[in-house]
C-alpha cells in the first residue's frame, strides 16, 4: 500500500486532551500549512490507555480518533522518567497527577527520589499517525538530563519544572517555547514524522 502524505490545505486531527501538547504540536505543525483540529474540538473522547508501552497507547489514541473522525489522527503518548526509580513514572506521568493538577505528581516524584543520588531524568515522546485506511506508524524522541529539586520555572506544562537538559542551566519551564521545542523529545519524535508524511 503507498504511504500517504499531508500535504498543504490537509486536515489533520490531534488525538490528545492535553491542551500543552495541543499548543507544541501546533507549532511545530505551523509550517507545513496543514490544518490541525483537536480531537476535543470534534467532540472525541480520550481513548482509555490500556497499553504497557508508550508505542501502544500512542496507536490506541491515533486508531480511536482516526476511527471516530475520519481523518488522519495524530497522537501523542510521552513521560517523564527517572533511572532512580527505573524509568518510573514513565507510561504512567499522567496517573501521578490528580486531576490534571502536576504538583501532585511533582511532590510524588520527588518523595520517591528523596535520598536517591542518581539524577539522570529523560523525557520520551512517541507520536502515531493513523490513517483512515489501517495504516499506523509510530516516531520516537528523547530528551536526556537530569531531576532538578525544588521545581523551577513557569512555562510549558506537566515536569517541565523539574526536568533540566543535558548542557543547559536552565529547565524546560526556565526557556522560553521556542528553546524547548528546538530540542524536546516532542521536536525530535515530529522531526522523524514530518520527513516521512509531510510535505514541506
Ligand atoms: P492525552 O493522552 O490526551 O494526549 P495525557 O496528558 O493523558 O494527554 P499522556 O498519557 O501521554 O498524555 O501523559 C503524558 C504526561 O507526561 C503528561 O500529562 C505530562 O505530564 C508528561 N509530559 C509529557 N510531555 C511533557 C513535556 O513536554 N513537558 C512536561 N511534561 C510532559
């Protein structure tokens, strides 16, 4: 079967609820002319994460809304992990939260790593296209660094404030959008998606 491509005047679905990754995959969608619609502006519901691996919930959540629009749909399935706590909480950085409310999760990490001397923090994204005719593919980017304790910074979203990459002073919430989206692991999962199903 040939692999589709997007193209300029396309319509896209972005199979999240997650208003901070809607606002970076808008972006970074931006030059391609493609036209990105929330999966919550259609009225789709989030598809239950029943997966054990990032690859598996991303394709869940593209087939359900790919299934449910009719459209192309784009997910994104992402986590904040600590070598500490052997990549936990990895697949489950939502679940530590309540309510959408991260201090929780933060204060949870946190007391988990209290006394723990080993940093090393890494972020994982992995986006799925599914497309209305069965096809799924799937990109994987990474970010590397390290916990940083107490939280810092007030922009981006979710761990931002407590995850500092490798070479920088600064932690994602400390950078401006832009210095974010030029090295996050969201950035480098689309990079691998655009070269193959964009059209620039
Ligand atoms: P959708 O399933 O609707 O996309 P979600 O927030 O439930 O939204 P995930 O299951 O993929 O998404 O959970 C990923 C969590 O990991 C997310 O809620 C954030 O807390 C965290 N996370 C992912 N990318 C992040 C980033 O760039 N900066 C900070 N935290 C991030």
């Amino acid at each position: 079967m040939a692999t589709p491509k997007l193209q300029s005047g396309d319509r896209l679905v972005l199979a999240t609820h997650n208003p901070g990754k809607v606002a970076e995959m808008r972006v970074l969608m931006d030059p391609y002319g493609v036209e990105a619609i929330s999966a919550g502006d259609l009225g789709i519901p989030a598809a239950e994460e029943t997966g054990t691996t990032f690859e598996e919930n991303a394709c869940i959540k593209a087939r359900a809304t790919a299934d449910a629009s009719g459209l192309p749909a784009l997910s994104d399935d992402s986590g904040f992990c600590l070598a500490a706590l052997d990549g936990s909480p990895g697949v489950y950085s939502a679940r530590w939260a309540k309510n959408g409310e991260f201090s929780f999760a933060m204060d949870r990490v946190l007391r988990e790593m209290e006394g723990k001397t080993d940093l090393t923090a890494w972020f994982v994204c992995v986006l799925a296209i599914a497309w209305p005719n069965g096809q799924e593919f799937t990109f994987r980017g990474e970010v590397w660094g390290d916990m940083v304790s107490p939280p810092r910074g007030k922009s981006g979203f979710g761990y931002d404030p407590i995850f500092q990459p490798s070479g920088h002073t600064m932690t994602f919430a400390e950078m401006s959008p832009a210095a974010k989206d030029a090295m996050s692991h969201r950035a480098y999962a689309f990079r691998a998606f655009a070269n193959n199903y964009l059209r620039g």
